[in-house]
C-alpha cells in the first residue's frame, strides 16, 4: 500500500482517548504530520474492522490497551503537491477509554503523553485535532 501519491484514498483510523481530565497525545515520527503532536492513530488494515484497528494502532503506537466507545468524527485529510495528491487519507476517529497498560511510546512514534485540556494550546495540534478533543471531552463529561 503506497501512502505517498496514492492510486486511491487510505483508511485511517484515531483514538482520542480522555482519562481522568486528560487526553493521550503522540508526536508523530513520520509524515503525514512528523514532528507534530497529533492524535494515535494509523492505517488500516486488509481485513481488519475499524475498532480492531483503532485497539491495535494505539497498543502499537502507545503501549495501552483501549476500548473505542464511539465514532465521533469522519474526514478527508488530503495533502496536494501542485496539482498531485501526494497524501489522501479518510480517518474515522472514536472516543476511548484506556483499559490497561502502561504509557510507552513506539512504533513510528517520537514522544506520548496525558496533556490536561488547559494545556493543549501549547502542543499547535492542526485545528481539526483540536476540535476534536474538545469534543471528546464533551461526550466524556455526559458518559
């Protein structure tokens, strides 16, 4: 599966997980987004049902084991170079909660960690991820 200039849109799947006022970040080790805090995620697979692969993705990417509750956003992350689509990834993000397990980060990533909702202006997550935990928040707070 070529992520670069793809043939057709990829599948990705997130996990914005909240825990005790706080939401799991990643820093991202390689594009899309490398360098940038983010929400864990990634592609995937043959397969595989979207919340198997949200479980599987932040095991790998975090070192937790999660229980995806809901899906609360679906979108187009399109990334053109000229008139190419050098990246096209349709990502499907759900709330979690955190199971078990001990925060690590692996897999293709630099850095993770709890960041409090008062603190996420400090981490420049794009405006989509922002909106988003803002919303997750909010569905926590009703569970």
């Amino acid at each position: 599966m070529r992520r670069k200039y793809p043939k057709h849109p990829l599948v990705g799947v997130g996990g914005v997980v909240i825990e005790r006022g706080r939401v799991l970040l990643i820093r991202r080790g390689s594009e899309p987004l490398k360098g940038q805090w983010s929400i864990p995620g990634g592609m995937l697979e043959l397969g595989e049902e979207l919340t198997a692969g949200v479980r599987r993705e932040l095991k790998e990417e975090t070192g937790l084991d999660v229980e995806p509750l809901e899906s609360i956003l679906v979108f187009d992350r399109i990334t053109r170079d000229g008139n190419r689509v050098k990246y096209h990834y349709v990502i499907v993000d759900y709330l979690c909660r955190r199971i078990r397990g001990r925060l690590r980060p692996a897999s293709d990533v630099v850095d993770a960690r709890w960041v409090r909702r008062e603190d996420l202006p400090q981490y420049h997550l794009t405006e989509m991820a922002s909106s988003l935990i803002l919303r997750a928040f909010e569905l926590m707070r009703k569970r």
